[in-house]
C-alpha cells in the first residue's frame, strides 16, 4: 500500500514505482532515518501530541527497527519506495496503531533533508580526519627525507633543487586547505530542516528547537521552504571532495613519472603496485592512477547536482531525490582513495640519489650566479642575461660550465663553489622557501597545523 492511497485510486502502475523507487540507493540514511524520527517523536511528545507512553513505544519500536536493521533480519518489502517509508511501515507493524501517530506533522521532505545533514556531518568530518590521516604520512615522510633533494620543475624541466621535504609538504598544505573546506562545509550545514514539514510547517504544536538540539544541530531552519528544498551542502561537500579528489590526483601523477625508469625516482611497495597479465617484467602504479582517474568522476558528480538544482522552482521536487546517488558515491570514492594513497605514501621508497643526480646538473644553479653578481652589485637583468650566455656557451662549445664561470672576470672561483652539488638548494633561505633552515621551520608551522587540525575534528566527532 502506498503512503497516498487515500488521495490516488487504483494503484500505480508498476513502471512508476521501478522508476522512483529509491531505497536501494537511501537504505544507508537508515540511522540519520531513524534517529531523525526520535527526535521528532519525542519532540510530539513536548507537543502534547504523544502521551509519554506512546513516546517511549514509538521509541523502543525505533531501536527494534534500528536492531533489525543491524542484524540483517529486516524484510524489505516490494512497496517500499523509500528508507522512509520502509522504516515507517515496520514501526506499524510492530507498534500497532500508535505507529499511525508517527509521521504526525512530518513529510518525507523535511525528513530525507534531516537524514542527508546528520549523514554529511558525520561523513565530512570522518572524510576530514582521513586527509589528516594522509597529511600525518607526508610529514612523517618529509622529516625521514631529511636534507634529500630533488630538482623542482616548472613546465616539468628542471628549475631549481628543492628539498624532497619541501615538495611533500606543498601537497600537505593544498590537504589543509581541504581540510577547512570540510570542516567549513560541516560547520554551515549544521541546520536541522526538521519540522518544515511539506513546505510551510505546521498548524500542530511542533519543536523544530527542541528537535534540532535533540539531533545536536547547532540550530534550526529560519524559513521552512528553503529548508526542504535547499541542497547547498550537498553541493559544497562535492565540491570539496571534486578539490580534494583533483589535490590528489595531482599527487597521482606524480607517483606515476617518478616510478617510471626515466625518473626512477620513487620505488612502490610490491602492495602498493600491481602487475600486468600479459608482461611478466611489469610493475604498474595503478593506485596513483586510479587516483588521477577517478577525480574526473568526482568533478562529474558535483557538475550532475549543479545541473539537477538548476531552474528548480521552490519548494520539494523530486528531481532533488537525485541529490543521494552522486553524492554517496563522491564520499565512497574519497574515502578508497585517501586510504590507498596513504598507505602507498607510507610505503614507498624514495630514491635520493637519483633524484639528487638529476638536480645535480650545474644549470640548475644558474639563478644562484646571477644572485651572486646581484650581490656583488650588478643589476639583475644585466646578470641574467651574463649567466645565460655561459650556459648558452656551454651546451654550444661542449664546454662545463664550471669553466667558463672560473674564467669570467665577474665570476671567478668563489662563484664556481656555488655549482658544487648540494650547495644550491642550501642558499633558499627565505621564509617559505627550499632550503634546509626554511624547510625545519614550516615542518614545525605544518605539525602544528596539524595538531590544531585534529583538535577540531575530535571536537567534531
Ligand atoms: N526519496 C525521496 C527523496 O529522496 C524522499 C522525499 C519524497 N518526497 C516526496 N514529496 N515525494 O527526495
């Protein structure tokens, strides 16, 4: 029997119900579903709505449903459209005539976006303690680095060498921000839509307060249409996941060309890596492209809601049942990628000395020669344009570099002992920059950043 058959006769035909029914994609909101209903049950309680009896039936039948749920005994039925309805149809079952009292002053609407908020809330932060989780091993891999250096690459060919710390951190930072933009997300969407009702609340004496801090809602909806048919968060958290999922494809990538044998900078742990059926030579990266690959999937998400709530008239249409599917799956994917690309960061063997062979060519100093005579008081076009003719003259007449810098009357040899290896990245000492002293202290800023990070999620949870 359907919710509406007071109002719709005959039946619907089967076709509808195939193509609206939504359970097996809602069935997870069962706990938002059914903590939802408490609250609003014992909100009728407060009401005079329910006597105290028939509250703490309504209850108990919940937990029942709850249990049933949780041991796999509960028998969904054909007609059951919804988790909603699902849930509703048992606590009839089981409580008998107060289960009619249930839905009193409730519509699906204010009901699946009260589910939708208690689920985010609790996923963004879970999802946020993951990036943690996965910032923890770039920081502990970035202190093991120690004074290791790699070249930094701008157009991918070699700038200038950087702390392999330095580089790990920069993909730790973008994960900050991540995190903040989850948490933010978390922080905004902290609204109870309960009882908004269909649209426009109720003539019943119902306790959208109470409700709301029964759910450990910071507060209630202000305006009873926005509140069932506003779906901003579900936007922003696919937005933050679509970001998170492109930060870590970008790490994806780069897994990828330093384990290949032109970098062979990075070695995967044999758990981390997978092989081919046919090329029995073969070790593939398959982790960190999948993690490159699936962020076209979450930024598909994301566009697929924007497109669904575009031109939506107020209030509920079911058009926004389509919310659900992008944005469980958004949160699965994040989820399998974060724990995959941690654990293959936690295991990989960093090669040093290849990657300090590769940024041990003599151009990459080219910059600190030009330093150099900035220093001694030469404008710095005027040396760029100096260092540039000798690294011209160099690749040009199969000459070191060395030599022709040793022989150049503003150079000479103090400027030499600037291409020796090792010593470049030595000489970024900025704030921010690449170099050892800088390095230690934003290792400390980010362990710190960190820590602050972990307190706010914990305070979350
Ligand atoms: N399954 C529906 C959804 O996810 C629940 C709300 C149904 N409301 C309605 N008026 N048909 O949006």
């Amino acid at each position: 029997m359907t919710l509406w058959h007071g109002r719709l006769s005959g039946g619907t035909a089967d076709v509808v119900m195939d193509y609206s029914v939504s359970l097996h994609v809602d069935r997870r909101l069962a706990h938002d579903d059914i903590a939802g209903s408490q609250a609003h049950v014992r909100g009728l309680g407060r009401g005079g709505l329910l006597t105290d009896e028939e509250v703490t039936v309504l209850v108990g039948t919940l937990d029942r449903v709850q249990a049933e749920l949780d041991d796999g005994t509960f028998a969904f039925e054909p007609d059951d459209e919804d988790i909603h309805t699902a849930v509703e149809r048992r606590v009839t079952e089981l409580a008998g005539d107060v289960g009619a009292k249930l839905h009193t002053g409730r519509s699906r609407n204010d009901q699946v976006a009260t589910d939708l908020r208690l689920y985010a809330k609790r996923e963004l932060t879970e999802l946020a303690a993951q990036v943690i989780d996965l910032q923890d091993v770039l920081v502990t891999r970035a202190k093991e680095a120690g004074d290791t250096y790699l070249p930094g690459y701008t157009h991918l060919q070699r700038a200038q060498p950087v702390l392999l710390a330095h580089h790990l951190l920069a993909h730790g930072w973008a994960l900050a921000r991540d995190v903040d933009r989850l948490l933010a997300t978390v922080a905004r969407l902290d609204v109870s839509p309960l009882g908004a009702g269909a649209l426009a609340g109720s003539s019943l004496p119902l306790d959208p307060d109470g409700t709301a801090s029964d759910l450990g809602f910071a507060g209630r909806f202000e305006n009873s249409l926005d509140a069932v048919s506003d779906r901003d968060f579900v936007v922003e958290a696919l937005f933050d996941l679509a970001l998170l999922g492109v930060h870590l494809s970008r790490i994806g990538e780069e897994v990828v060309l330093w384990s290949t044998e032109e970098f062979g900078f990075a070695i995967l742990d044999d758990a981390f890596a997978t092989g081919s059926s046919m090329l029995p030579q073969k070790k593939n990266p398959d982790v960190a492209e999948l993690a490159r690959g699936k962020s076209g999937r979450l930024i598909g998400n994301l566009t697929a809601l924007l497109v669904t709530l575009k031109g939506l008239p107020l209030a509920y249409n079911r058009d926004l049942q389509e919310d659900k599917e992008p944005f469980f799956d958004s949160v699965d994917q994040s989820r399998l990628a974060l724990a995959a690309l941690t654990g293959l960061l936690a295991t990989v063997t960093f090669d040093s000395d290849r990657m300090q062979e590769a940024a041990n060519g003599s151009s990459v100093a080219a910059v600190d020669l030009a330093e150099w005579l900035v220093q001694q008081g030469m404008p710095f076009r005027q040396a760029h344009s100096v260092v540039g003719g000798l690294v011209h003259d160099s690749l040009e007449r199969h000459v070191p570099l060395a030599e022709l810098v040793e022989a150049h009357p503003a150079l000479g040899s103090d400027a030499v002992a600037l291409l020796e290896p090792g010593v470049a990245v030595t000489r970024r000492t900025t704030p921010g920059s690449a170099g050892p002293e800088a390095v230690a202290v934003q290792m400390g800023r980010f362990a710190h950043r960190l820590e602050a990070d972990r307190i706010r999620v914990a305070s979350l949870s």
